[in-house]
C-alpha cells in the first residue's frame, strides 16, 4: 500500500510539474537538421532529392514498414505543387508535398494525418570541396499544451537518426552508380505579337535567387488589388520582370494584375505595355523547367540578333487555382524592341 502511496505522490507531482511548465512555457519551433558529404555530382544528387518516384530506395520510413508501406503520387514529378500520400503499419498516414524548387533545393511541407503533426523544411544539394553536401532540415511547431512535452522529450535525438539514416542510403546509392537523368523535352518557342495591356500592382527590386521574397511580392499584390480593385482586374496574375542580374544576382520586376481602370493605390504603381513583337513559351506543368523555358527564347532572340525587352510571365493557371502541377499553365513572352 504504502507503495502505492507513493507512486501516486509521484505521478501527482509529474502532472503538476507538468502544468506548470505548460504554463510559462512559450510556443516553440524546433530544427532537426543533418548534412552528409557525397561524392557525386550535385545533379545527381538533387535529381534523387526532388523526385519522389525515387524515395522508396533511400528514405528511411520505407524500410521502417518493410515494403508494407502504400504510397499515392500527384502532380508532376520533381516539380512545386508534385508529392505523395501514404498508408502504413508504423509510418501511419500523412503526406510530403514539394512547396518549391530554387536551383537544388527542395522546400517541403509534412503533414501527418495519424498521428496528428507535420513540419516543413528543405532538402539541398552544394558543392563543397570537390563533394556534395547534403543538407536536410526539418522544422516542427509545438504550441499549447504540445509544447509541455519538450520538456520530456529530445526531438533532435528522436528524429534525427531517421534522417542520418536516410542521407547515409542516399550516399550508398549514389555512390555505388551513377542514376540516370530524367529524360528532357524540347521546349518549343513562337514569335507572335503580344496585345498590350495595362497592369496595375507592387514593384521591388528582389534577389533573385531568394524564392520566397518573390513569393512574397505576388502574395502582397494580390492581397492590394483584391482589396482596393478586384472590380478592374480582368485577367490573371503576371509577373513584369525589367532587369536580371546575374552578377548581383537581383531582379527588378513587379507582380501585377492586368486591369480594365487604373484606380489610386498606396504604394501600388501602374505599367503601359504597348503592344509589341514578341517571343513566347508556353510552359505546361510545373516550374521545374522555367529556366529551359527562358533560355530556349534567349537563343531564338540571339539567333534572330533581336534584342529583347521586358520579360512578361503569364501565370494562367499556377497553385493558387489548381493543386495539381500537371495543370499548370504559363506564358513566357520576351518583348522584342
């Protein structure tokens, strides 16, 4: 009895030190990141990264449910907007879907459906050293009462020998062959003449190798216009892009919206493009060729020895109208002076 006694005054105390740490505790974020040095190409490496037809041999949760494990692909592979859901006996259900791609980093988002939870994070490729450094970060969300839980629990040693696990069969298997690439298809390129239309939305110069800023940008705009002028605006989101420097690696460019009447917006700015001679690509899919896309008309404009103006992005169907990246529709013009 007497040790009963006692291990009811344990438990009692476990649970108030409990609510009381669930009291002044903040809401936290904790990283889980791990690296591994590979010797392969970056290419190599990212092309095993971004497409998730290929994650069954290397990442560590298939191993963990032992082939028992059913996967459900969407999307286009390798490209934003692509991912999969998934059933298993130990893994239990969720989903990891690409959120965005920028040279050879991948963003993802994890959502757990059984048990409850998720995190997002990314998966990068470098240089480094005549290697490749592989980087795999992983950041999870503990507010009230989860948070509470830190206190018994180390996340890092939890997670981390999963991902060390993973990155390590990422290493055997690109290390013992070389995968093949996927296979690319041409990009074919028009030249066509552009109507001219009147837009209205947020100009800023932004680096261009920092998606997000540009995600950012496009987020803001849309948020002024639907605010102050969803009444004027008679076509989808465009992007207007003026210089890109690839030294200083910036962008000037502005994310706008093709409107019938200008209306007075603060901070919004308004752009007259005439009609004009154009090159033009149509990008179907996700933006995981966008760079082919533009280099296919930089050499048609060079070939032509045309130069080239302002650079319009059409995003005629993108992720904000349609989850499926196979969907995804964009118009790439290069306005010829």
């Amino acid at each position: 009895m007497k040790k009963f006694v006692r291990f009811m005054i344990v438990l009692l105390l476990v649970i108030a030190a409990a609510l009381i740490v669930l009291m002044f505790k903040e809401p936290q974020d904790v990283t889980v990141v791990r690296t591994t040095l590979i010797k392969a190409p970056k290419e190599a490496v990212f092309d095993q990264i971004v497409h998730f037809t290929t994650w069954p041999v290397w990442d560590p949760w298939s191993k963990l449910d032992s082939g028992k494990m059913k996967r459900t692909l969407y999307g286009t592979d390798g490209m934003p907007g692509s991912g999969y859901t998934w059933v298993g006996d130990k893994t239990g259900e969720g989903e990891m879907r690409d959120s965005a791609v920028s040279g050879t980093q991948m963003l993802y988002k994890l959502t757990m459906f059984n048990p409850q939870g998720g995190g997002w994070g990314y998966m990068k490729a470098d240089d480094t050293a005549g290697m490749t450094k592989v980087t795999w970060t992983c950041t999870m969300h503990f507010g009230r009462p989860l948070n509470a839980m830190l206190v018994f629990m180390n996340m890092d040693k939890m997670l981390g020998p999963n991902f060390e696990d993973g990155i390590s069969s990422l290493k055997t298997l690109l290390e013992s062959k070389a995968p093949a690439a996927p296979a690319q298809t041409a990009i074919e390129v028009t030249e066509v003449d552009y109507p001219g239309h009147t837009f209205e939305g947020l100009r800023k110069t932004v680096s261009n190798v920092a998606m997000g800023d540009m995600m950012k940008l496009f987020a803001d705009a849309k948020t002024v216009m639907t605010k102050n002028a969803a009444d004027k605006i008679n076509g989808t989101s465009t992007g207007l892009y003026f210089t890109w420097d690839t030294v200083k690696k910036e962008t000037d460019m502005a994310a706008v919206f093709p409107v019938s009447e200008t209306k007075t917006i603060k901070d919004a700015a308004v752009f007259n493009i005439p009609k004009s001679k154009a090159v033009l690509a149509v990008l179907r899919g996700g933006y995981g060729k966008e760079m082919e896309a533009h280099g296919a008309i930089a050499k048609h404009i060079a070939e032509k020895g045309e130069t080239k103006g302002t650079v319009i992005e059409e995003y005629t169907v993108g992720p904000n109208e349609e989850p499926d990246s196979n969907k995804w529709v964009t118009n790439i013009y290069y306005l010829i002076k």
